[in-house]
C-alpha cells in the first residue's frame, strides 16, 4: 500500500498545482493587459507577418505590408480591447488613397481610407480569446525604382484591453507548465513538497511576469510546456544510454551523484534551451549557417565539401591563406529537420544548445577517470554552466565550433577510458573512430584536439613505460587513420590552395608581425585578455588557476593529458597573436578543463572550515548572478537591433 499512498501524494500535488495554475494565470490577466509591437525592430519578428523588410528615415523605423498581413498581441484579448495603430497610407502622385480592411479572429470588420501622413487609427473589438490576431487587408502599389508591391506603412500598433476577461489559453498553458514541471522533478527524485513548492514559486513568477509583460511572456509559455514534453520524452532514454557508457569506460556513479548530475543538465536545459527558442532571440550567425544547410536540401551538397565561397576563410580561422578546409557534417545532421518542416534556425539553435548542455556528461566523465571522486565530477559538470563565455557562444550561434567541442570531449573521454588498458584490441579503432569525428566535426577545433592529442602521444612516448609506450602509439595510429579517412572525403581537395596560398601567407603574416608593419590599435595579447577576463569573471580566474595546481597535485591518472590541453591554450594564443584571428577559438577549447578546475578549487575551499565554505559560497553566488546577467543580454538583447 506505500506505492499507492505516494501515488496518492503525487496525484494531489499535480491536480493542486494544475489548479494553482489556472488561477495564476487569472490573477495575471486583473492588471488589465496592455502590449505595443514597434513593427520597424527585430523586437517585432515574431508577432508580425506579411510585411517587407524592415526600414528607417529620420523620425521612426517602420515596414510596409504586403497586400496581407498579421499582426498577433499573445495575452490580450480576452474582453472588449482597443487597438491602436500609427500608419501611414503613402502613395506617389497620381495613385489611388490606401484603403485597408481589418478584421480580427472574432466578428469585425473595418474598413478605412488611411491618409497620405502619419496618424493614428483606433478600434474597438468584442471579446475573444486572449490570442488576439489582427489580419490587414489593403491596396498595395509599386514604382519605378521599386517593384515590390507595398500596403500602407506601420510604425506601431498597440492593443490595450478594457475589461477584465479570463485567459483561458495561459490557464491551460500555467496547468501544463505545473504539472510537467512537478512530474519531472519527481522523476530526478526530488520529494513531493519541495517539488510542490518549487514549482508554486515558479507557477507565480510566471504569472507575475505574464502581469508585467504580457506580450513576451504569453508568447513564450506554450513553448515551455512544450519543452518540458521534450525533456521527459528523452530523460529516460539518455539517463539509460549515459549509464551504459558510463560502464564501458570503467567509471559508475553512485545513484545520489548519478541523481544530482542529471539535476544540473536538466536545469541548464531548461535555463539554456528554454533562452535560445524565446521568441526574441536572434542567433548571430543562424544568417550564415542556415543557408548552407539549405544548401544541402538543395543538393549542392559538394559545394561544402570542395573550396567554394563557403570555405573562403581567408580573414579569420583560415590563417589568412584563401580556402580552408571546412568540415560540413553540421549542416548534415541539420538537414534532415529541413525534410520535416522544422524552422532550420530554431532546430539549429535548440540542438547547439542540447550540445552544450551535453558537455556535462563528458564533463563529469573526464573528471572522474581524472581524479576518481564522485563529488568533484558532478561540481564540474555544474561548473561548467557557471561560465558566462558559453552563454556568449549560444548568442553568437557558433554552430560548427560547438559541434567541434563536443567531439573533442568525445574524444577525450576515449583516450581516457582506455588509458588503464592500453594493449586492448579494440584501442586503436576505438581511439581512431573518436579521432574521426573531432576532426569531421569542425576542423579548426580538430586541429587544436589532434595537435593536445599529439603532444599527449609524445609525452608518453617519452616515459618509455611499457604502457605509456602503449599508448603513445594507439593515439598516434588513430590519428593517422582519423586523418587519412577525413583526407579521402574532403582533405584532399584543399592541398594546392594549403601548397599555394595557406603556407606563403602564413610566412607573409610571420614577416609582417616581425617587421612591425601592421600594427594594432592594441596589443593582441591584451585584446585576449579582456576578452577572457569579460567572459570567465576575475573570481573565476582565480578559481581556474587555483584549480589547475589541484588538478596536477591530485590526478590519479593521465598528467601528461592536463599538460598537452593547457599547452593549447599557449600554442594557439601565439597563432592568433602572430599569423590569423582565431576568434578566440582556443579559448572555447579550454572551458572544459577550466570547469573542472573551479570544481576542484571550490571543493579545496569547501573542506577549509567555515572560511573557506564563505568563500567558496560567495564565489557560486557572485557566478550565478554574473550568469543571470549575461544570460539575459546575450539570449534576449545582444543581437537585437533598435
């Protein structure tokens, strides 16, 4: 009978918190909604449709429709509502007034002969649902120097709700969010009333927010829910796969940490992907990774693989030499979502995130074959996700780079599960398959992880061990078949331009920092070190660098490994001060190890008394702060242009 009195727990949890749902979502909507929708700034994008690119003249930015367009207010509408409009209905001499017809998703039509200036339209609507939609219908026109065919002019509209009307739609959204939300933290184990209170805080912060602003936070609930049947969808399966793996590289994590590990990763995916698919947010580099994508829905896939405009990469991680080589197995597995449907730039976005998040299980696995405590292995996973710089790689977009990091762990963690047993048959092949996919996923990151990869080999060839021999060699010949397969499929093609372009311009830039030529405005050297210092926070440096010393005093295996993936963090800053722009590449490169770094200085902290405990406490607020912080700018501002 215990199993049914949990039962019976859980079940007056969900339908309280489902019911604590629907009345948040009441009380949101008494502060009577309100929401404005600037149609000229990318703040617009996701509530509007039909219109023409974006536009500016000297008093406003604004955007001409199409001859029919939408303009969606998500949480306002549930009662009589009033809307708004600042338009104008220019036309050229000689061409018709602009009439426009607006209807709604409810009985009502208007139709009215806008004037040629800017001036503002009302109009009052009946109750509906609180999704109000807004469809404009209008004559359009087009000139000589323009052929598009133009509407009438928006600058903004708003939408401003007069009597209280119940919401219905967040209601259902606020029950699912509460009952998804308690479930799967019953599901990490966590007990009924702390999840019960948890997911009441939560319930309430969200309507709070769906009170302050409606408009961006009615639109982004649905998507929330919608995140939580994702998460449960896939918990399972993963907690069963990482396990597995876990087995096969030798290491096992007690069911508490094994419990509290897969606590971290669902909290940055909900923190992490929950940012990127907010409606608001703009990727940097979606602009140029989507395309290539499309690319190969197109069948041009060749055009990735051989020297095209798209591996023209002369400025930046091309070492200033023309073509380079540019690995095109992200726009391959990003393809497929094309086929289906899926918004390339949203699934994009949530699978780099997923990827990101991800790291935490290599992260924990390299830190416990490393050290061999349970504890340490899980802080740096969470570590991990106390780093501002990822927060600014998911802004960026990075696609490709992050990709390339998350096969370099993979290959890691192999080189380190067969570290005990280096004379196993399968070695080589397991060594050369991890090899293959660091370097297949992004090349420039796989030159940084084959050239650690290298300088480990070397290190342990050096020791002259029987085993450290052992190893040199396995890691040695996976390389070369890693390299020789990723030769065959795209390598290959890039020799005379590497022969006639790369390597002259490699010594032409060697020459030229020499001889002082080109000076910059500051010493790169300095460039990287704000940058590093902006992205990783004074107090994490010290914590990284702290911890650095720990991980050399207390490894219990592969020293000669910490070694060669700290030299790259040396070698490639003097390829970026001296012959290209890596983009601080190398530094992304690092932020594994640097997590497991802190977690080590914040557990030596931790065990110094209560000094110690105070410091290691204040740290973890002072990051988790910094983090909310750049969470917020880089995920709902950065990109964003007024």
């Amino acid at each position: 009978m215990g199993w049914l009195r949990q039962w019976r727990y859980d079940l007056v949890g969900i339908i309280g918190l489902a019911i604590l749902g629907i009345v948040c979502a009441g009380l949101s909507a008494v502060v009577l909604p309100v929401g404005r929708i600037d149609v000229g700034t990318t703040y617009a994008l996701p509530y509007i449709s039909g219109f023409h690119g974006l536009e500016r003249n000297q008093q406003f930015s604004y955007a001409f429709t199409k001859e029919q367009a939408t303009v969606a207010f998500p949480g306002i509408g549930a009662n009589w509502t009033t809307v708004v409009m600042r338009a104008s209905g220019y036309r050229p001499d000689g061409v018709p007034p602009a009439v426009v017809t607006i209807t709604a998703d409810r009985p009502v039509s208007v139709t009215i002969q806008l004037r040629s200036d800017v001036a503002r339209y009302y109009v009052l609507l009946p109750p509906g649902d609180d999704h109000l939609q807004l469809y404009f219908t209008s004559s359009t026109f087009s000139t000589s120097s323009d052929s598009r065919r133009l509407g009438f002019v928006i600058d903004w509209v708003m939408a401003y709700q007069l009597v209280y009307g119940w919401p219905w739609q967040q209601s259902v959204h606020l029950a699912l969010i509460g009952v998804l939300g308690y479930w799967l933290m019953r599901r990490l184990a966590v007990t009924p009333m702390p999840a019960v209170v948890i997911t009441t805080v939560a319930l309430v912060v969200l309507a709070s927010l769906l009170a302050t602003f409606p408009l961006e936070w009615a639109i982004f609930t649905p998507m929330l829910w919608g995140l939580f049947v994702g998460l449960h969808v896939v918990l399972g399966p993963l907690r069963a796969l990482t396990r597995f793996a876990f087995v096969r590289g030798g290491e096992t994590l007690p069911q508490w940490h094994e419990t509290w590990l897969w606590r971290i990763i669902v909290c940055a995916a909900i923190i992490k992907i929950g940012g990127v698919i907010y409606p608001q947010t703009i990727v940097y580099d979606e602009r140029w990774h989507v395309p290539r994508t499309q690319m190969v829905l197109d069948g041009r896939f060749m055009e990735l693989v051989i020297p095209s405009r798209v591996t023209l990469l002369g400025d930046t991680v091309g070492f200033e030499g023309g073509h380079f080589p540019y690995s095109p197995l992200w726009y391959l597995i990003t393809a497929p979502f094309g086929l289906i449907g899926i918004d390339l730039g949203l699934a994009s976005n949530v699978l780099n995130t997923a990827l990101d998040v991800s790291r935490s299980l290599f992260i924990a696995y390299v830190a416990l074959r490393l050290f061999g405590q349970f504890g340490i292995a899980v802080a740096a996973a969470g570590c991990y996700h106390l780093l501002l710089m990822p927060y600014f790689l998911i802004s960026w977009g990075n696609w490709p780079t992050q990709l390339g990091l998350w096969g370099t762990l993979v290959l890691i963690a192999v080189v380190l599960a067969y570290h005990d047993d280096p004379t196993d048959r399968r070695t080589v092949w397991g060594l050369a398959a991890a090899a293959m996919l660091a370097i297949l996923t992004y090349t420039v990151v796989g030159i940084m992880a084959f050239t650690m990869m290298g300088i480990y080999a070397i290190a342990e060839l050096i020791r002259r061990e029987s085993l450290a021999v052992q190893r040199g060699r396995s890691v040695i010949l996976g390389l070369v078949i890693a390299e020789g397969v990723a030769f065959v499929i795209y390598h290959m093609w890039y020799v005379p331009t590497i022969v006639t372009e790369t390597l002259p311009a490699i010594t032409s830039a060697l020459d030229r920092r020499i001889a002082r030529a080109n000076p910059l405005p500051l010493p790169t050297p300095a460039i990287d070190a704000a940058f590093i210092i902006n992205h990783l926070t004074w107090p994490g440096i010290f914590l990284i660098v702290g911890g650095a010393v720990l991980a050399w005093l207390s490894a219990k295996r592969a020293h000669a490994l910490l070694v060669a993936w700290w030299s790259i963090l040396i070698l490639y800053s003097l390829v970026n001060w001296t012959i290209a722009d890596m983009i601080l590449k190398h530094v992304f490169f690092m932020l594994p190890l640097a997590a497991i770094c802190m977690a080590l200085a914040l557990n030596w902290l931790w065990q110094q008394s209560v000094p110690g405990r105070i410091v290691a406490g204040l740290s973890l607020v002072y990051l988790a702060l910094s983090v909310a912080a750049r969470w917020y700018h880089f995920i709902m501002e950065k990109r964003h242009i007024a």
